[in-house]
C-alpha cells in the first residue's frame, strides 16, 4: 500500500538546499530570497498564505537576516511595504571546512533537556518564547540552514520585535540563541548543539543546555552512525550505491554513556525514516519500530536547490504515505542571483 521507494538524497533540507551549492561560483551567485508558506486554516480545506519570510544577505560575509511577515496588510498582497512583521532572525556562520555535518535535522534540533519540558513552570515559559520557531523534526531545518554551505559553525538567533513595530531595529528582544560547531579538536568528527537564552529571560536557570554528537568510523560505506553523548541514543544510516540515504533509524540503549563499539543485540529499535525519490521529488516517511507510516512530507528541487516543500495528512483511504495523502502545509522558496 506504500508508494514511496526508499532511495534518497542527504538527510534534512538544509543538506537538501546545499546539494546546489557544491561549486564555489554557484554557491556564490545563488541566495535564498523569500519563503511563502501556506496552511489550512481550523474549519478550512484550502491552503492560504499565512507567513512570508525575507532574507537578506550581508554583502562581503557570511551572513543573512530573515524577517517573518504574519499579515499581508491593508493592500492584502504578500511581499509588499505594507505587510505586519512579527519576529526576525539573525544568522551568522564560521569559516568554510568544506565538509558538512551528516544530518543537521538532527544536529540542530533542540537539546534534549528542553524536548519534554511542558509539566514545569519555567519549561512552559520556555515553550513559549519558542513557539516562533519551526521544529527541525516537523519542518525539516531551522531559519539560517538555508545559508549553510560547510561553515565551521551556524549561530542562528531569534529577535522578538520590540516596541516600535518595526523588526531589526535597536530595540528588539533576544529570546533565544541557538548555536551549532563543529569540534574536531578530540580526534572525533564531533558537533555541539548549544541553546542560549538571555538572563532577562525566567526561563534561563542554570547552565545553558547542550547536546554533543560525534561520528565514529566505520569500516562499511553502506551504514553510518551519528552518536548523542547526552543522552542514550544513536541514529543508523543506510545508503544505496549512489551514496544516496535510504533510511534513518533511531535506537537507544540502556546504562551508562558508552563509547561506541557497533550495535549491540539490546538496544531498542525507535522510529524510522525512510527516503524514496523520483526524478526532483523527494518524498520522506516516517515509521514506527513495527513499520506503521506516521507522517509524511516531500520536497521539490530544481538544479540541486529546494523549491518546494510539503506535510500531509491521510486521505480518504486512513493510511498516511499512500498517494491520496492530502497536503496541509507548503513552504514554496524563491532564490535569486
């Protein structure tokens, strides 16, 4: 009853968008312009517009800024003067390495201290102050992905607009800081996952959480491995002869923190990603451990750069991952020279 192949390029759309940008010229001319995003409002069965994002990039340096619009204002057009801004994000990268992080859906994603927090106080705050910001899990990146292209680092933070109305100016608010690094200083491809929240902040008590992830080696080109030292979890990677990712899997395991020797017989399968694509379609689904499709999403690229991407709900038929999945959320992005 699946329609979807496994078969895919590499893992979350920030890989996605920088598969077009493998040479230094075209990496060069080509930036991201806008993302129009549309949703089904409650009590609706079409997609309208409900956010427009503008990016603009730093002549000289590596470096954007992206505004997020909520209304399209009084002339009722989207990416006109008149449009309602909400918050804005600054991003800022390090110096070229020339190799990419293996799955930035999961190297960026939240730090695990911060994913089951809504039964405290604080937590809800937090919750909150975050809500503006996509989840990698759900969306597929965050805000400054788009501009990666092999940097040492990505420091991607997230201003609320301050008083006068107007984003990217003096007065707007920090609420959170969001950082990712590369560390190869211990021998072991490694990154960090750093949340950073301003001491104005209720919700910023104690240390700032992280999440480290590393890379063993391994002796097979068809599976690799991307290891959280935070908490008992790895993720397995399958590839095809064209070193195209065919599956993600998350397990985990009981005891201490343990350095990696391979999979062991006891650790505990979780959900799954399987990649399939067709042409320029990728299509992306997830399973639980007993292989029933939970959500589905699918991109568009053109040239190696994402044009579209797409969430769907089941269709008439109840099951997700088949071909009557209906779409209820587009982001369509539109880049320029």
């Amino acid at each position: 009853m699946r329609v979807i192949k496994p078969g895919v390029l590499m893992i979350g759309a920030g890989l996605l968008v920088g598969c077009g940008s493998e040479e230094g010229s075209q990496e060069a001319a080509i930036r991201l312009a806008s993302v129009l995003v549309e949703t089904i409002p409650a009590g609706s069965d079409q997609l309208v517009t409900t956010e427009y994002r503008r990016y603009a990039h730093f002549s000289g340096v590596d470096g954007a800024s992206m505004i997020s619009y909520h209304s399209p204002g009084a002339d009722l057009l989207w990416g006109t003067a008149d449009d309602t801004p909400g918050f804005h994000v600054e991003c800022e990268y390090g110096a070229q390495t020339g190799e990419k992080p293996l799955d930035l859906e999961v190297e960026m994603a939240l730090p695990m201290l911060f994913q089951s927090m809504d039964s405290s106080t604080t937590g809800s705050i937090l919750l909150s102050i975050l809500g503006g910001m996509p989840t990698p899990t759900l969306h597929g990146e965050r805000y400054c992905v788009p501009g990666y292209k092999g940097q040492s680092s990505m420091d991607e933070k997230v201003y609320a607009t301050g008083v006068d109305g107007r984003p990217s100016t003096v007065d707007d608010v920090l609420q959170v800081w969001l950082r990712w690094s590369r560390n190869d200083a211990d021998g072991q491809k490694s990154t960090l996952n750093w949340l950073g929240l301003p001491a104005s902040n209720p919700a910023a008590t104690g240390p700032s959480p992280q999440t480290r992830f590393y890379y063993p080696a391994t002796a097979s080109g068809v599976f690799k491995y991307l290891i959280s030292t935070d908490a008992n979890t790895y993720y397995k990677y399958e590839y095809d002869a064209k070193g195209r990712i065919k599956s993600r899997q998350a397990l985990t395991y009981q005891g201490e923190a343990r350095s990696w020797p391979g999979e062991q017989g006891g650790d505990v399968a979780g959900n799954r990603l399987v990649f399939g694509y067709s042409g320029d379609e990728v299509n992306v689904c997830a399973e639980n451990p007993s292989g029933v499709a939970l959500s589905h999403r699918a991109m568009t690229l053109s040239g190696g750069l994402l044009q579209q991407r797409r969430e769907y709900a089941k269709g008439p038929d109840d099951l997700m991952c088949t071909a009557d999945d209906v779409i209820i959320r587009r982001e369509n992005y539109h880049w320029r020279q």
